[in-house]
C-alpha cells in the first residue's frame, strides 16, 4: 500500500457541487499539505496542517477548506466547485525532523464541467 | 513577492551525459532549498535539499550547487540514465515557520537514446 493515499484518482464534477477529496497517510508524520498543480505553474499550496488541531492557509486557499480528522487524515473540499479548479491535486505529507522531504500522493485529477 | 522559477522549461540530454538543470529564486530570506522529480503519473518525490549555509551537496549521482550571490540553484545529474526522465522542480522554504515551501514551474528532462 501506498504511504499516501489520495481518493479519488479521478473525477468529473459539474459546476456548483460540493466535492471533497480525501488524503490518509501510513507514514506517521505530523504535517500534511494540499497542493494544486496547474501545466506550467508548478504546485500551488492550498492548505496546510502541522498537527490534529492545526490549519493554515496557504497561497491559494479561496474557495476551498479543509479538514484534518485525525493525524493521519486530511481532506480537502471545494464548496462549490467552479470550471477554474480543474487541476491535478496532491497531498503530501512531512515529519518534523525532515521538514522539507514530503511524501506526495499520487493525486486526483479533478474536472469541473 | 517571493518567486522561484527554472531556466529552461525542457532540457534533452544524451543517455549517459551528465544534466544541468538551473533555478533561480528570489527570498534572500530562504533557508532551506530542495529538488524534486516528478514521473508521469506520479506525485513529486524528494531528491536531494541544500541549506543556505552550504554550497554544494551530494548525493547518488546527483549534486546540488547553491549560489547565494546570484540566487541561483542547480542539480546536476551524473550519467543520466532513461529513468531520470521526468519533470524537475526547485522549491524553497518561505516565511519563518517550517515546513512551508513554494515551488517552480518545472523543466522537463528527455534522454535521448
């Protein structure tokens, strides 16, 4: 199994629906982030956690919140989904002793229609 | 504000030639600087961070340079090999919390056989 796991893979969703994504981890680290990756932009950070009770905006977080569950669950919702954030998503993850060796999922591509 | 961007968007290296993948930033401020590989397919995987006390650090066939004077980071590649085909990115950590990073847009490694 997948260190990070990120359901679903894919998914087409018309404009205005409520849709999350969800992000589990097996790797026991504390912080977890979601980020969006647009062709020729890079990843954009959305949100991020450094632990149950913590959540942080990141860059580009209007229009989207977030949920950490437990330690090892983060989900990301889009309210009301609009054609502008059809994107390739991940959520990664990092423990505190290697702050900047995050562990990507391998993404869900989201379509708005 | 802060930005991170790569020299060239696509580089072709023969197979078995070393690579010389470029990124230039600009927070004087950052202290932590980090490559990632991208496959088709996949989420981003870390390769190799620098500090900014540093101005060079190894790895398996792999050496990242930090130029501090001029903003300038690079990953060079020994050898490269089929599977070293993949999307590049530079990132650097921002703001004084950790665990923070903002990535480039990416240069697109081919090997030509």
């Amino acid at each position: 199994d997948a260190d990070v796991t990120q359901t679903p893979r894919n998914r087409i969703t018309k404009t205005g629906k409520r849709i999350m994504l969800e992000c589990s981890q097996t790797k026991g680290h504390d912080r977890m982030y979601w980020y969006r990756q647009d062709p020729g932009l890079g990843l954009r950070l959305i949100y991020y956690s450094f632990d149950v009770k913590d959540i942080n905006k990141g860059e580009i977080s209007d229009g989207y919140s977030v949920s950490r569950q437990a330690q090892a669950k983060f989900s990301l919702s889009l309210e009301s989904a609009i054609p502008n954030q059809t994107a390739l998503y991940f959520c990664a993850t990092s423990a505190a002793g290697q702050p900047y060796g995050y562990t990507f999922g391998s993404g869900t591509r989201l379509t708005v229609v | 504000g802060e930005s991170v961007g790569l020299h060239l968007p696509t580089l072709s290296v023969q197979e078995g030639d070393n690579s010389i993948i470029n990124c230039a930033y600009s927070n004087s401020a950052s202290d932590y600087f980090i490559w990632y590989k991208q496959e088709s397919g996949k989420g981003p995987q870390f390769i190799i961070d620098i500090r900014s006390n540093m101005d060079k650090r190894q790895g398996q066939r792999v050496t990242v340079l930090l130029n501090k004077t001029v903003k300038h980071l690079s990953l060079q590649i020994a050898a490269t090999q089929p599977g070293d085909s993949a999307v590049y990115f530079c990132a650097e950590n921002i703001g004084s919390s950790a665990s923070k990073i903002i990535f480039g847009s990416g240069t697109r490694l081919s090997i030509r056989p």
